[in-house]
C-alpha cells in the first residue's frame, strides 16, 4: 500500500535539508518528507583542513536527526526507484511513497571501483594512497603529509565533475607548504596530475593557482587521467589525450575518484544521457517532469558542484515549486552562482565566486583573486557555523 505526501525529497545532505528548511518556515508551508538512510550528516569542505592536520575529523560530523527541519518527516531508508508517471518512489525495503511534488537532492556518488587499485589501497598506510573525499579516509592524509620524508607526490583530478572543484588541488597546498615546513621539499616533487584540460574551471581564478604552482616549483600535468593503480610497487599508470599511457612511481599520492550519480537516478526516466537530472537550470525543475525539481551535485547544472551552490538554488528552487502548488507562474531564477575556497596554504584563501559564465561574482569590496588570510579565516571559521546554525536551519 502506497503512503501519499505533500512534498518528498530525495537526499538529507546540505541540498534537502536546506530546502526542507526553507519550505517548513513558510507560512503556507507543505507537508514535507525526507528520505535518507545515513544517521550522519557531514560538512564535507572541512574535510581539506582535516587533512592538512588543522582540524580533527570528528568537528565535520553531526547527527542527521538534530538537523530534520522541525514538522518535517524523516524517512530513514535508501531510494531503489523512481516512477515519475506514477508520481512514486520506492525504497530498498519496499516502501512506495506517492508524491505530489518531488525534489531530487541526492547528491553524488564515489566511484572507488572505478580506477583498478583504488578500493583496495585508499587509506591503507603501506600503499602511500590516501583521499579527503570520505570520512573513513581523510585521516590518512594528514598522517601520509606528515611522515612524508620526500620523493614524488601525485595529486589527481579525475574527467569527471567533482565535489567542489577546486578541491583536488587545495589539499596540494597544504601538503607542498608543509613539506617546506618539515625540511623534505628539496627532495619532492609535487605533481598535479589533472585529466581535464585546464586547471580550474573559472579562467581568471586558473591563472592565478597557475601562477603559484609555478612559483612552488609544482607541476600541472593536464589531460593526465589516472586509470590504474599498483599499490604493490607503488606505480600509477595515466592515459593521456591521445589515448597513450604512462607510468609514474609515487611516494605518496592523494586521489579524488570519479563521480557520477548515484545508480538510481542513472537508471530511471528523470535522467539525462550523463546519468544527471536533467533539470531547466534557470528555474531548476525538470525538463519533462514539471512536479519534479533538483539542485545540487546530482542535477545536469553547468556549475560547479559546491554547498554554495546550493545556498544559490534552494530559495529559487522552494519559491517555484510552492508556485507550482498554487498554480502560479515561475519567477525565480538561478544565475548559476557558485563558490570555491581555494586554500592555496596555511592561513592562505583564494576566493573564488563566479556563475554560469564563468567570469568572476565577487562578494567582496577587494580583489578574491589573491592569497589573503581573511578569506582563509572565513572559511576555517565561520563558514562552518553559518552552515550548521544558519543554511541548513533554512536562515540563508
């Protein structure tokens, strides 16, 4: 038997709990359901800190529970399927949950399995493999950085959309200043070895982390894509553009893995041919499904995928959808803002802001495309409480 709900959101990380938020503190509020099978919820971009040894881990994570916005339902369970004919969603343990509106906040996937080596190695101290992008592994990082004792540092960047992009090289930073504070950076090599063809997605900001990897003496190797992994010999083989491989031994080597949607959304009829959902990325509701919505890492929006981002799209995508309840016209639009924090090293932030047109969106009354502790303070302090006590309470 089918339970019916007014508004179901699939996904209770910084994107459904911000709209849930927003949407229970109207004064018209909906009924609003939450599914999501985690009892953790994590601030994800404190992880670079963590692993450059400035915060311990444990300050990212909070119970998924105290932050259920109040009046809201919390399904704990995993979605299976999505039948938006049907108006429906199925979970793992065989709930069917109609809907009358949907909002898709699922997020992304990591696909550790993808890059042979990977899985088996990541975290493991013998295997110089380490990676901020979970909570299981991002201790390791620290504690590679930390014992490191010179040689060759590989850092990559995979093809695909990543959570907050700049990411991959923040971490890089941290390391190589940190290799100069231990006394063993005459004897590293640091290497970014990125499969994309440009460094950084916005042009003004990638000249500028150009420019400082050039002054640090690191290399950017671009359209490097790690393939395979040898943790017995500690080799990591990289295809090149044009489909040619080389082999690079590394001491320590700090991988981003490949992303994409999670396998639900890839299978079913709200995706686009890339496994997202295909969403107006003005308006952020689907392009074939006008009771369904998205925003976040698992939508097809060309912008990076980062919780300001998000911060963008949720009033837009709260106020169309609660115009589609009243049977009024779309108004909000979403200019595809998003936000980056470069840590470019200890007490150091490049500030990146920009849009769908990729030229820089400053918040600022100063030049962000430089290194200045003030921004870096920002990040490392108050970015973190406006997060837990003012985004996902729906106050921003």
């Amino acid at each position: 038997m089918s339970e019916v709900h007014d508004v179901l959101i699939i996904g209770g990380g910084s994107g459904g709990l911000t709209v849930g938020a927003q949407l229970r503190a109207r004064p018209d509020a909906p009924a609003v359901t939450i599914i999501e099978p985690s009892d953790k919820h994590y601030y994800q971009p404190l992880w670079t800190l963590v692993g450059g040894g400035i915060f311990p881990r444990k300050d990212s994570e909070r119970n998924e529970a105290d932050f259920i916005p109040p009046g809201a339902t919390w399904i704990q369970d995993a979605v299976a399927t999505i039948d938006p004919m049907a108006h429906s969603v199925t979970t793992v343990t065989g709930r069917v949950l109609q809907y009358e509106q949907l909002v898709v906040a699922a997020g992304v996937q990591l696909d550790w399995t993808a890059i042979p080596g990977l899985a088996e190695s990541v975290g493991k101290p013998r295997t110089g493999v380490v990676s901020n992008y979970s909570y299981d592994t991002v201790a390791s990082t620290w504690e590679a950085i930390r014992t490191f004792r010179g040689g060759t540092a590989i850092f990559t960047e995979p093809k695909t959309a990543v959570k907050c992009g700049g990411a991959p090289q923040k971490i890089m930073y941290l390391a190589e200043e940190s290799f100069r504070r231990q006394g063993v950076r005459e004897k590293t090599r640091v290497l970014f070895m990125n499969a994309k063809a440009s460094n950084f997605t916005a042009p003004a900001y990638g000249a500028t982390l150009r420019r400082l990897c050039e002054e640090r003496g690191i290399g950017i190797l671009l359209e490097h894509e790690l393939i395979e992994i040898r943790p017995d010999t500690r080799d990591a083989v990289f295809r090149l553009a044009d489909g040619s491989t080389i082999v690079e031994h590394y001491d320590m080597m700090h991988v981003t893995p490949p992303h994409s949607a999670p396998d639900f959304l890839k299978t079913s009829p709200l995706a686009n041919p890339d496994g997202w959902v295909s969403v107006d990325k003005s308006t952020l509701q689907h392009t074939s499904f006008q009771d369904v919505f998205a925003l976040g890492d698992c939508s097809n929006l060309p912008t990076s995928k980062t919780g300001a981002a998000v911060r963008g799209q949720a009033p837009v995508l709260v106020a169309n959808l609660m115009a589609l309840r009243h049977h009024e016209p779309l108004v909000g639009v979403y200019d595809g803002y998003t936000a980056c924090p470069v840590v470019t090293g200890y007490g150091k932030l490049v500030m990146a802001e920009f849009d769908y047109t990729k030229t820089p969106k400053e918040s600022f009354p100063f030049d962000q495309n430089q290194e200045r502790y003030s921004m870096y303070a920002l990040k490392a302090y108050a970015l973190p409480r406006l997060y837990w006590h003012g985004m996902l309470r729906g106050r921003m």
